[in-house]
C-alpha cells in the first residue's frame, strides 16, 4: 500500500513539474517605468499583452526577443510568446517639432 501511494505521488509531482515546464520568463529589461502592465511568465503560443503609458508629446515602441510586436492601439503591444524567455523593451522618443 505505501509502494503504491509513493507511485501515485511520484506521478503526480511528475505531472505538475510537466504542466508548468512549458512557461517562459518575461523580463522588463528597459522602459520599466512606462509600462503599466505586463504578464511575468507565459506559455509559448499565448498572446502576451503589454499595457504602456499614454503619452502625448512623443511615441512608444516596444520590442520583445525571438518575438514580432504589433501596436493594437497607441498604448497596447502585443506577441505571440516564443519557446524562450523574452526580454521586453520600451523605447520613448520625442516628437521632433522642428
């Protein structure tokens, strides 16, 4: 009976270290502070959303490693998450008013 139970929770270890294996990190590596929102950890194929501060007299840019970003509204960047860790950048540049 004890073999069996230390069976059980082996697999079952074994199958929850599995599920949460395929998350990859998120790391804000520049821009920290226009972002508003952003996941830490996401599963390769999920859509990541990044949330950044509106601003009036310039523009946002955010990039992410191994991954294409696509502005869904002025403040709003999304990409599919990779198979690896992602460092998210988010540049402001001013409006040249010259």
């Amino acid at each position: 009976m004890k073999q069996r139970l230390i069976v059980l929770l082996v697999l079952l270890l074994a199958l929850s270290l599995c599920a949460c294996g395929n998350r990859y990190r998120i790391n804000i590596a520049g821009g920290a502070d226009l972002v508003i929102s952003c996941p830490k950890t996401a599963k390769a194929g999920e859509t990541v959303t990044v949330e950044t501060k509106c601003v009036t007299d310039g523009w946002v840019e955010v990039s992410a490693s191994g991954a294409e970003v696509t502005a869904v509204q002025e403040d709003v960047f999304q990409f599919v998450m990779p198979k690896q860790n992602v460092d998210v950048r988010v540049l402001f540049a001013w409006d040249d008013m010259s």
